[in-house]
C-alpha cells in the first residue's frame, strides 16, 4: 500500500474517492439537505448499512427545524448521529407536493468518478451507478415511528419473511419505494419520495397492509374504515 509521510512523520494512506450525493436527511428535531458520499459501485443503502461509524459526515448541509421548517444553519461540514436518523433518501427522489423551504437545494454534484473507469457496474443517464442486485418481493407496509408514518414497499428477499428482514441486525436502514410520509399528529402528507431509507432503531410498528382487517379512517392505511378493531 502507498503510504506518504509528512514532515512531521505522520503517515497518511490514500483515500478512496466517493461520490457526493445530494442527500433529504429527516431526524425527530430537524431536516437536513447536504451531500453525503458513497463509494463508486455502492447504493446509498450498501453505503449507510455497511458504515460502522456513530456519525454521518454531510457537507455543505442546510439545517432547517422539523415542526415548522424554519431555517437554523448553513454549514460546510457537520456530523449527524445515525441513532437520531428517522429517514435518509436522494434529495432528488423526493415529489414536489407543497412549498418547502429546501426547494432551491436540489443542485446534485457531479460525480467524482472519472468516465473512462471501468468498475463493472451500470451508469444511467444522471451518472448515478448501480449492480446487479437479487430481485426481492415487495410488500405494501404501514412503518409507524413517533410521530411519523410511512405507507410504501418494503421487500423482502428470496427464502426469508418480513420478520427475519426486520430482525438483520445487519441492516441499519431499510429501503422503501414509492414512500409517502405522514404527520400521524394531524394526517399531514409531508414527503412522497420513489425511495426512501427508514432507521430501523427508529421503528416501532410495522403493518403490511393486506394484513390490516380494520382501522380508523387515516391516509398512510388506505383500507376501508369499519369503525374500529375487530
């Protein structure tokens, strides 16, 4: 391995370059919009469940209050604990369904990666990379936590049950797509992003819907009300 030392004998070994992406990062007290940086041939999902670290590093982030979406602080750099982490998704998957304050955040980076290196993975039309991943089955859930719920696809690999999905300690966050988000408080429909990534320390309910007989007439379980549990 290559290893430099500077003129005060400290050794340094190269870093890996990463790909900065523009990164809707959702915690119980605040939203943040900023970069965060996934290795070339990673997912945001392989980069975020793969990272043994306590904290995320996002730069250029913009801070803004979760109840009333005021802005709090504009930094070029700062760490966000994983544990406090409800949501994190591609600022650009994210719907345009009202006026947020973060609209004008959604420049992506350019990719760090050059265009003649061949990592054997697929490049799309926006320069974001992807590999083949094994095809899973898609469950349309209810996931509560606090005072958010999420109504959209959860999946669930070959040979395995949503319980054992949920109980892989391996996996920080799962996936979602076509994820709509609510203010359980008031049925607020807050966010509707094609892909979403919920902390699993952060969940406390998970319903699939087909499951659900009866509920209270709310959005994030679009079944018909029958007055109460059964």
């Amino acid at each position: 391995m290559e290893v430099r030392i500077d003129e005060k004998g400290k050794f340094f070994t190269p870093r890996i370059t990463k790909d900065a992406v523009t990164a809707f990062v959702r915690t119980p007290a605040k939203v943040i919009i900023g970069s965060v940086y996934v290795r070339p041939g990673n997912r945001l999902t392989d980069e975020l469940n793969s990272d043994p670290s306590a904290f995320l590093p996002i730069t250029d982030a913009h801070v803004y209050r979760a109840d009333d979406e005021s802005f709090l602080l504009h930094a070029s750099f700062l760490l966000t604990a994983y544990r406090e982490i409800l949501l994190i998704g591609e600022f650009d998957a994210l719907a345009t369904i009202r006026d947020v304050p973060w609209h004008d955040q959604g420049a992506e980076p350019a990719p760090l990666i050059r265009d003649d290196e061949d990592l054997g993975v697929h490049v799309n039309e926006r320069g974001k990379y992807f590999t083949v991943r094994t095809p899973k089955n898609a469950v349309l859930c209810a996931v509560r936590g606090g005072d958010l719920a999420v109504l959209g696809y959860l999946y669930i690999r070959p040979e395995r049950r949503l319980k054992d999905e949920l109980n892989d300690e391996q996996v920080r966050y799962l996936p979602v797509t076509d994820a709509r988000v609510f203010r359980v408080s008031d049925n607020t429909l807050l966010y509707h992003a094609s892909f979403l990534l919920i902390g699993r320390q952060a969940i406390d309910l998970v319903a699939p819907i087909d499951s659900v007989v009866s509920a209270s007439d709310v959005p994030w379980l679009p079944i018909p009300s029958k007055g109460g549990a059964t």
